[in-house]
C-alpha cells in the first residue's frame, strides 16, 4: 500500500505542477518565503508523514479485522471483555485519526494568517480540512454499515485524496524556498512554451 500511494502522490503533484504551467500559474514558484511560510511548511510535512502512519495504522486494523466487532461511533460500545484487543487497537486507530485532524486545524490556523499573502496555501489547507472531515463520516459510515465494500473503498479513496492533498500544500511551500535565495534577476519562472 505504501509504494502506491507514494507512486500517486508523486504523479498528482507531476500533474498539479504542469497544470498550473499549462495555465501561466507558475509565478508562484518564486514568491518569496516568510517566516510564516516556512513554519506551514514545517506542519504540512510533518503532517503529511503522520498522515501515513495513520494510513499504516489502519491497514493494520484492517489486516486483523479489528473494525468488524464495533458498533459505535465515534466510541466503540463494546466492552473490553466482548472484543478484547480489538478495542485497544480500533481506539487507537480513532485517536489516531483524531490527532490528524487536530493537526490538519492546526495547518488551517496557520495558513489563514498568511492568507492575504498566500492564498494557493490558504485553499490548500481548507480542502486538505474538507478532506479530513469527510474522512472521519466515511469511517463513522464503515462501522455503521459493518465494513461494506463500498464504505471500504470510499474511506480508502479519501485518504488517499488527503494525502495528495497534504503533499501538494507541503511541496508549495519548497517551491517557494527554492526561489527565496536567487536574486531577482537570477529567477527562472516555469512556463509552458
């Protein structure tokens, strides 16, 4: 599942990247980077990485068919006694995914200070918070209809979208950093010919 998602994560933002050439966006390439702009940086990477482990966690959950025994969301109604380590291993798969999107906010609160100066950064952390919230109803809807294959796929999907999305909103704060350090007149913009 890793080398996959890395796979589309590096083929969305190869996509984004001559999207935004194709259509004369690349001046953001060399703004310049603030402090602020960096800090977003640092939480978006960080964020990105605990993204997958989050991912990882819960292909573990499902490897030990942990999530079938669960009725209850967003805590579980079961006892210990009924469904022993599954318990502890699904409340951490949520506690998990409830410190993702602690930290998805926490980019949000980040990228709206900068947001007169950086819009692209501003609306990249909003969707990648659209995501996160439409993740957690996606898993509430995984316990509630017992696992279907199509709530399945459906959580599967936006994860992946949020990863995407979190690697987009980290890799447009490098993009900046590259260009922070030339002079004016040693900029090279990416236009499309």
């Amino acid at each position: 599942m890793g080398l996959s998602l890395v796979s589309l994560t590096a083929l969305y933002l190869w996509t984004a990247i001559l999207r935004q050439m194709e259509t004369g966006k690349g001046q953001m390439f060399v703004i310049h980077k603030t402090d602020r702009v960096k800090q977003l940086g640092k939480w978006a990477w960080g964020t990105f990485i605990y993204c997958f482990l989050v991912i990882y966690f819960g292909s573990y959950v499902s490897f030990t068919g942990s999530g079938i025994y669960f009725q209850g969301w967003p805590f579980p109604t079961e006892s210990y006694s009924q469904v022993h380590e599954a318990l502890f291993i699904d409340l951490t798969h949520r506690l998990m995914a409830f410190v993702l999107l602690l930290l998805i906010l926490r980019l949000n609160l980040l990228a709206y200070r900068i947001r007169l100066e950086r819009n692209d950064l501003w609306a990249g952390s909003v969707h990648a918070l659209l995501l996160a919230v439409l993740q957690i109803l996606s898993g509430a809807l995984l316990i509630i209809t017992k696992l279907h294959l199509m709530a399945f796929l459906l959580h599967v999907s936006i994860v992946t979208l949020l990863v995407c999305s979190l690697s987009l909103l980290g890799f447009k704060t490098l993009l900046s950093h590259k260009g922070a350090n030339l002079d004016p007149s040693e900029r090279v913009t990416l236009k499309s010919s």
